[in-house]
C-alpha cells in the first residue's frame, strides 16, 4: 500500500505530554530552544548545522511538516500539558513502509531533562508505532558512549540486537564510533 493513502492521528497525548506534529509557525519555539540546549543536543544529532537562525529553525519546520503529510519522516513535537511549553522532539523514521520498519530518534531540551518526560514520549510513540501504524519493528540505533539513549532505549524494553563497530564519524570529528542498535518488535 502507499503510504501516502495511510491515515493516523498527527496528535496524541500521554499522561503529561501532548505530542504533535510541527506545524508552521513553530520555528521560533524550536530556535528558542535549542539555542537553551544546543551543548547537549549537539553531542548526539546535527541539528546545529540547520538551525543557526529563527528562519533555519522554521524551514526546518515546514519540511518537517511537508515530510509528515508525504510520509517520509513522521516528526512529533514534545508540549508539557500543563503550560504548553515546548521541550523536544521525537521522530520516526520510516525504514520499510511494506515490512513497517520505522526507526526513532529524539531529543530533550536540558531544562526538561531528568523529569521523565522522554520515558513518557517514548512509550507513547511506541503505542502509536504498534496500535495505529502497524509497525512491525522500531529501532533505536545510538552511539555507543551516549548512556542515556541505551538506558532509555533498554528502560522502555528495547533490547540491545549489536553493535555496530566504527561506522560512523564523531560528530564534528574524524574520530570513528561505534553504533548500537537497540530493537522492539510486534508480540
């Protein structure tokens, strides 16, 4: 099946977090934020070489929107219930779309670290992943030294599938790194 003809919610929620797809207009709140966290963040994802602006933040944005609706990366963003505050974002990314394969990345703003609020997205987008996308497979694939995205990849019951030995470069670097590959599968 195509999946341009899938339909599935742009928006759920969790216990404290609602979690939606970016929409334009949100740059502003992403720039914002990531310039609060950017030492943490640029640690792990390169989101530093997109976002130098408010404007790079809303291009980002608007294609991150035009690739939900085509079905090419399906990016949720993270809002605290209490007081809509933006702090993060969850993405999946589709692996195999026949096979429901879908790979998930994420990142925190420092200030919302340590509170459980990526648990909770976590777990909510693998609910959304198995009940309403089918999904068959997620994969959390992280470098080998990043501890915290193996606890909360092993935390919400991801198991550890291998390793993958100097595949990739370090970020900002020519130094090699390793990369695990965590997976859950359909029961």
């Amino acid at each position: 099946m195509n999946p341009l003809l899938l339909d599935f919610p742009t928006m759920f929620q969790t216990k404290r977090l609602q979690i939606r797809k970016p929409f334009p207009g949100d740059g502003t709140e992403l720039y914002e934020v990531y310039q609060q966290s950017k030492e943490d963040i640029d640690l792990w994802i390169t989101y530093g070489t997109t976002i130098q602006s408010e404007d790079q933040a809303e291009v980002e944005v608007r294609e991150a929107h035009a690739k939900f609706l085509l079905r090419k990366q399906l990016r949720f963003h993270l809002y605290v219930k209490e007081d809509s505050t933006f702090i993060g974002s969850i993405t999946l990314y589709p692996v195999d779309w026949d096979i429901r394969i879908f790979e998930v990345s994420f990142w925190l703003a420092s200030s919302a670290t340590h509170k459980g609020y990526m648990t909770e997205a976590l777990t909510g987008v693998i609910t959304f992943a198995f009940e309403k996308l089918q999904c068959n497979r997620l994969e959390i694939r992280c470098d080998a030294t990043n501890e915290k995205a193996k606890k909360l990849a092993e935390h919400t019951g991801f198991i550890l599938e291998g390793i993958l030995h100097k595949n990739c470069k370090a970020l900002g670097s020519d130094e090699l790194r390793n990369t695990c590959i965590y997976a859950k599968i359909k029961e």
